[in-house]
C-alpha cells in the first residue's frame, strides 16, 4: 500500500518538477521513482560556491513521504562536493531536515533543494565536519542509517 503511495505523490512532484522549478535548480534526471538527480546552484555571490553547480541524488523508499529520501551530493568531473561544515567529502549531508527526527511529509524534492541551496548560500565557513577523513574511511552505514548528532544548527 505504502509504496503505491509513494509512487503516486512522485508522480505528482515530477510532473510539478517538469513544469517549473526555481532558479538554481535543474532535473538532471528521473528515470523511475526509485532515483533521481538534480542539479543547484548558489544564486547569491558566496565566493565559497560561485560559479559552482552540485549534483544532488534522491533515492525514495517505498515510505516516502512518510519517511525521508536519502540524499546526497555527487562527485563528477565536473561536478564537486561543496565544503561545507555540514557535509562530508563523500557527499553525505548531515542535516536534521533528512533525518527522520526532522523530515516532514510536507517536504517534497523542491524544497529539499531549496533548503540546501538557502544553507550553502548562508555559509561562511569553508571547512568539512569534524573527522571528516575518519568518517568517510570508516562509515559503512547509508546515510540514512547514519545517526547523527545536530549541535550547531546555525551553520
């Protein structure tokens, strides 16, 4: 039952996604309801990210929306992971907004987008999260295994 749901309120964000998306932020690609990849981009002039495009993948569970996508950044040639204090050099992102504890039904592709493109374009700091390399060696979990500890919010 869960994953016709799943299936249908995708249907609906791509179908809204194919019709208008906000500036900065670009389908790359969405073959079935199982993956999708976007682009975005900072429209602000942080020189952290100018002239930086990221590409960004969304895998849905069968309980989506009632339970997060798994997202993350991708590394391409042309495409980086941008440094951020919040996500790691693997493209794994550790935010409250896609953890179950801070993931709300109310959410949808587009505003994913647009929340990580708001917190980059907020940025200041161009450093990686504490234990960075130690993570990214050793984590074996998939982000939304992962359980992280959100203590500073303001970055």
């Amino acid at each position: 039952m869960s994953a016709q749901f799943a299936t249908k309120r995708l249907g609906k964000e791509l179908e809204k996604i194919h019709n208008s998306l906000p500036p900065g932020i670009e389908l790359v690609s969405a073959e079935n309801f199982e993956e999708w990849q976007l682009d975005i981009r900072v429209l602000d002039n942080n020189p952290l990210y100018m002239n930086q495009t990221y590409r960004l993948k969304f895998r849905f569970g069968s309980s989506y929306p009632i339970e997060p996508p798994e997202v993350v950044f991708v590394k391409l040639p042309d495409r980086a992971i941008p440094m951020h204090p919040h996500i790691y050099s693997n493209g794994i992102i550790c935010v409250d907004l896609l953890a179950a504890q801070g993931w709300s039904p109310v959410q949808n592709v587009e505003s994913v987008c647009m929340s990580l493109q708001s917190m980059l374009t907020g940025n200041t700091k161009n450093e990686r999260p504490p234990g960075d390399e130690e993570f990214v060696r050793a984590n074996r979990l998939r982000p939304r295994d992962i359980d992280f500890y959100y203590d500073d919010n303001t970055v």
